[in-house]
C-alpha cells in the first residue's frame, strides 16, 4: 500500500510520475535501512540501479528504494541549483501552481530542461552518489530535515515520528460494560444471588454472601488504647464469623462442582443416546446382511434345482 504521502501528492498534482510521489513519500521518514537492504540483495548498487527503470513502476520494494535515492539526489540537486531548502522549494512551487508538472517545477528550478533529463543524469551518477554521498550505515534514517539529508538531528527509526498516545488510557477497561459487587462501609446485611443451573425453570443455587465490613464485624469501634481486652474480644468474634463465612462459601462452591459434575454426566448420556439413537449397530447390520444373502442363495439353489427336475424326467423318457 502506497504510503499516505504519495496518496496526498498524487491528489493534488495527478500529473506527477509515481516515482516521484513515492520516492518523496519515503523521504519524509528516511528509507536508508530499506536501501541498503536492496542494495544487499541486488550485489551491489549499480545492479540495484540497473534491475529498475522509474519511468516504468513495478512497485516492489527495489522501485521504492531506488526512487527514494532518486528523490535524495534531486534534493541535493536542488540545493546545488541556489534552493537551500532544497525538495521543500519544488514543493512550494508545485502548490503555488497547481496546474503545473513535475516537468515545469525540474525546468523552472534547475539545469534540467524536464524529468526524463533529470532520470537520465541519475541513472549515470546516481550509483555514485549512493555510494559516496549516502550514508547508509549510521542510525540516521536518511531523513529530509535530518542529518544525512540536510545536517539535522539525527533521526532514528524511533526520533523520526514523535509518540501519540498509546492504545490504553488509565483505565485499561474503559468502553467494557463493567458490573461489580457494591460493598458498602456500613453494611450489615447479606447479599443474595441466584444461579440458574439447569435447562428447566426453578433450577437455581441460592448463594448467600455476608457482609464482612468493619461494621458488621462489630470491629468499628474496638479501642485498643482504654479497653483492649473488650477489643480483643470482638476481634475474636470476628474472626470467628469470617470462619463460618469462609465454610458457607465452600459450601455453596462445592455445590456448583457437584452440579457441573452432574451436568456434564448427563450431557454424556445424552450425547451416547443420541448416538445409539442415529448411529448404526455394525454387528447386527452386519448379521442381517449376511442372513439376507445367505436366504436369497438358499432360494437361487431351490429355484434351480426345481428347474433341473423336468429336463431329468424327459431324459428318463428317451
């Protein structure tokens, strides 16, 4: 997919070559770890330069990295010609004149009369300028702004686009429907909830949950400083009353583990009758079938044996 750059400059000039606007499009992020890639894998640069004509987009990873060198050199081309601010000058001029092609902005700006000079210059000193102007190997991306295009800040892979924000907020649950249990301080009472657990109405568990707050502990006002003894006391009862907690809890557990041991023994006898109901019994298909064949050959042999009766009478007559 063509970076959103060369979308935006394909938009406002349709005339401009597709070298162009994907080269420029590279630039802006610096694309020399993808040069050097292709470099690498071509064997060297000019067989890199050599296995791509831009006036002919193929839109492999090769034509994007020999139109962004081609974009690199076009930059300096540009600086040379009196633009220090070099490719931004072309871009200028492009918006300033929206009718315009890359053909005029080339001639208007510099020595070349229009872009097919420009590619021709390119492909005889392009290798060279790779190899000798480029450098592909420090951890600037190649960047426009950046050091190796303009001595700028270095522009890493990490530099080049400032952090926006992440994914998650403060709250990492935010847009979920969340329901939680409401333990209110000063409440005394318990909490009841009902689960159904069965396919018919009335099957439910009955789940009770006391309430184990200050308050209802009776610890809210224990004073250690005048009566410790007393507080203690109630610390005790406490205790004692989150033990029962603790067992009601338990239990009301292990009646959902009996009743889902319940339920999946059912679901396999359900799924074995279904089965006995659907499925073939292999063995009494078997001997039925061997009991049919074995009474239609018993009625071939009676049926021939009948014929051969009046042919055996006639050769006693002659």
């Amino acid at each position: 997919m063509p970076p959103r750059g060369s979308l935006l400059l394909r938009h406002l000039h349709s005339s401009l070559p597709t070298w162009f606007a994907e080269g420029t499009a590279e630039f802006i992020h610096g694309a020399d770890e993808r040069l050097a890639s292709d470099i690498a894998s071509a064997g060297n640069t000019a067989a890199l330069l050599g296995s791509v004509t831009l006036g002919s987009w193929g839109g492999n990873s090769a034509d994007y990295s020999v139109a962004y060198a081609a974009t690199r050199y076009l930059h300096e081309a540009l600086k040379s010609a009196g633009h220090g601010d070099g490719l931004k000058a072309l871009m200028t001029y492009l918006t300033e004149n929206q009718s315009a092609t890359l053909d005029a902005a080339l001639a208007a700006l510099t020595s070349f009369a229009n872009a097919t000079a420009f590619l021709t210059d390119f492909d005889t000193n392009g290798a060279n300028f790779i190899d000798n102007e480029m450098d592909l190997t420090n951890t600037d991306t190649g960047a426009i702004g950046g050091l190796d295009a303009d001595g700028g800040a270095v522009f890493t892979q990490e530099s080049i686009l400032a952090d926006r924000g992440t994914s998650y907020g403060e709250d990492v649950l935010s847009g979920f429907v969340e329901t939680w249990e409401s333990i209110t301080s000063g409440l005394t009472g318990t909490n009841d909830l009902s689960f159904h657990i069965g396919p018919n109405s009335n099957e439910t568990v009955d789940v009770h949950l006391g309430a184990v707050n200050a308050t209802a502990l009776g610890v809210s006002d224990a004073d250690l400083t005048f009566d410790p003894r007393l507080a203690i006391v109630h610390v005790d009862d406490a205790l004692n009353f989150i033990a029962k907690q603790r067992g009601l809890i338990g239990a009301q557990l292990n009646r959902f583990d009996a009743t889902i041991s319940n339920l999946s023994i059912s679901r396999e006898n359900i799924s074995a009758s279904r089965s006995r109901i659907q499925d073939a019994d292999f063995a009494a298909e078997t001997a039925s079938m061997m009991r049919s064949r074995i009474m239609v050959q018993s009625a071939s042999s009676v049926l021939a044996q009948a014929n051969s009766t009046p042919s055996l009478a006639l050769q006693l007559l002659r």
